[in-house]
C-alpha cells in the first residue's frame, strides 16, 4: 500500500497544473494518468493569454508558440468578421505543451503511474483508490481531473452520466499556407462549429464539434466533411488545399455539456471534469490550468492549516470555481445556441460587425482576468 499527500486521477492540463503547484510547494504527489507522454488530444490548442505568464512563472517553455491576436468568426455561409483578442493568445499543441507539464513536473518531484483508476472509497478522511493492476493507493486529498467523461463519474453516481451526449469532437493538423499566424478561428456548419489556430510546428489545428444526430447521416468523418463541413467557404478552403499531417483525424464522442458538480464524495474536480465550456469560447484550457491552480492552493492550505478543516476546503473550492467561471459557462451555452440556429447566427454576424462594442462584451464575458501570480 502507498501513501501521498494528494493524489490527481487525471493528467491533462488541469491535473498537471495541480501536479505543478503541489510539487513546488513540497507536496507529495502523485497523478494517475492513463496514456503516455507526449499524445495528440481533440482540443482546439489555444491558449488565452490569461494564461500565459502563469504558465510560464511555473518554468513552461512557450517561446515557440504561435503569437495570436485577432478572432475570426464565420457563420454557414461563411460571412465573417474579424476582432481584436484584447488579450492575445497563443497556438500550441497538446503533444508539447502537455509533454513539458510532464517532464517539469517530475522535475519538481510529482510522481506518475501510467494507469487507470478503477474505484475510489472514501473512509475515515482518507480515499483508497484502485487500479487496473490492483495496487492500492492512500490519500488524504483526491483531485478528479480525468476530463469530460469516465467509467468513474458511472461509480460516483454523477447524473449527467446518464443523459444522452449529442455531440463529437474531431481534430487533425494540416499544412496549410493559406492561414495567418496570428488568428484563430471559429466557423459554424450544419449541426455544428470549428476552430482553427496554428501550432508551434506551423501546422494549423482544425477542431470541431458536431452534432451526432447530423454526423451518422454520412457515415464517416471524411464523408462529413465532404458534404457538411465544407459548405462554409472557410473551412472548404482549408479542407480542399491544406495535407493532412494524421493517417487519419482523431475524435471523442458523447462529449457533454450538462452541468456537473465540483465536488463528488469529497473529490474536487478540476477540468472538463467539473465543467465544459463550449469550445467557441477559445479558452476550456485556460480555465482548466486555473481550475487546477485554484484546487492546489486549497489542497495546500487544508495540509497545512488545522483550523481549515475538509468542509472549509470544498466550499471555499466551488465558490472559487463558480466566481471565476460560472458566467463563463452560461455564456458560452447561450453562444452555442445562436451560432447554431441559423436566422440568429446570421443576425449574429450582422449586429457584431456592426456594433464593435457588443463583440468587446462577449468577449469580456467568455474569458478572464490574467490569473494572478504569487
């Protein structure tokens, strides 16, 4: 049997940022994940600026990612508007960032086993977790950073589980020198939107969301995108000149956005897994790093002070998590609504080319303040 001070079942963006903070500060730690290092994900690989010098104050090397500055919206039809990013972003991808998370975090002392956690029991203030090769874990702190969906939210009862999940995540890379560097991208099509950004390779990242309803008329992604994704002329031009980098795209299904809670059994979740932002907001990464910052800072604090007992630690948590990213949930719902309904998208377009100032407000409402640096 072994024992750390926390243990992170997840190692994506928000369990590394967990991992990051825990070690630093001397906390024994340890993350479960279940693949290794490095690994393509579907994500759309922006990264708010919100972010950015937080990341780089816990020794992630990001001078190689793409500088982006400016937000291109298209609706069906492909008419568009072009904004400025009043805080920037940067293009990377999954494979290196999540990759230099890693090998920064082992530098720091977080320890990692490479397999999935099977079942969790809560006792006595302390969780025992079992994996797939029957060890036996201790822990007085569980993070659950496992990301949208597991076979662990199925044993914690979790009731979004049980509901229908509409859509399909699908992402490759192309070459493609038709993109500018400095923009990233969201493009609506029948029963769905994508996003496309460059990478720190130069390649451009196209991620999109589909209804499945829509999808499993063609059969196949390839088929799909020849009948639905290319009607918007963005993405046609993408699709017709660019070379796909991928044998084939990557993709997750029965992604949902239903309402989670961030608290399970005492477990505090970070990530996808406590919540999903709609990914035409640009910033589901950015608020995973910030939900694991805020989880280990609370961590810390239930470790190293009596008097801020597990109770205080879970209300402080899902206070902190609703303030920062409450509003920015509802907003991205009520986005996805209207970029998917075709009158009001066109209607969209339209009053946002117009009238600057709602774009500013709409931004404003999906994104953050630059997280604060201690």
């Amino acid at each position: 049997m072994e024992r750390w001070q926390t243990i992170i079942i997840g190692g994506g963006l928000a369990g590394l940022t967990a991992a990051l903070e825990l070690a630093k500060n001397g906390v024994s730690v340890l993350v479960i994940e279940k693949n290794s290092y490095p690994k393509h994900k579907v994500c759309g690989e922006y990264l708010s600026g919100e972010v950015v010098p937080y990341m780089e104050s816990l020794g992630i090397e990001l001078e190689d990612a793409v500088k982006i500055n400016t937000l291109e919206i298209s609706n069906r039809s492909g008419n568009s508007l072009k904004t400025q990013l009043p805080l920037g972003g940067i293009g990377i991808s999954r494979y290196a960032l999540d990759q230099r998370m890693y090998q920064q975090a082992m530098n720091l002392g977080a320890d990692f086993k490479f397999s999935t956690a099977t079942k969790i029991e809560y006792e006595d203030e302390e969780f025992t977790v079992h994996t797939l090769e029957n060890e036996v874990l201790k822990t007085p702190v569980l993070i659950g950073a496992y990301g949208k969906r597991s076979n662990l939210d199925k044993n914690l009862g979790r009731p979004f589980i049980k509901k229908h999940a509409p859509w399909l995540g699908v992402k490759a890379h192309y070459h493609y020198k038709g993109f500018d560097d400095n923009l990233v991208g969201v493009h609506a099509f029948d029963g769905g939107y994508g996003g496309l950004s460059k990478t720190e390779t130069g390649l451009v990242n196209f991620c999109y969301l589909a209804n499945y309803e829509v999808f499993k008329k063609f059969g196949d992604i390839e088929a799909f995108n020849r009948h639905i994704v290319t009607k918007n002329p963005q993405l046609k031009m993408l699709l017709n000149n660019g070379e796909p980098e991928f044998d084939k795209p990557i993709s997750i299904a029965q992604v949902s956005f239903e309402k989670k809670m961030q608290v399970e059994n005492h477990i505090l979740m970070c990530g996808d897994a406590a919540g999903l932002i709609h990914p035409l907001c640009g910033n589901g990464m950015a608020m995973a790093i910030h939900s694991g910052k805020i989880a280990s800072e609370l961590t810390r604090r239930f470790l190293e002070d009596q008097n801020f007992g597990r109770s205080d630690m879970e209300v402080a948590y899902i206070k902190n998590w609703n303030r920062n990213f409450g509003q920015r949930l509802r907003w991205g719902r009520y986005l996805q609504n209207l970029i998917l309904n075709p009158m009001m998208s066109n209607l969209l377009i339209s009053s946002l080319t117009r009238f600057h100032s709602i774009t500013r407000a709409i931004i404003k409402k999906t994104h953050g303040n630059p997280i604060e640096i201690k």
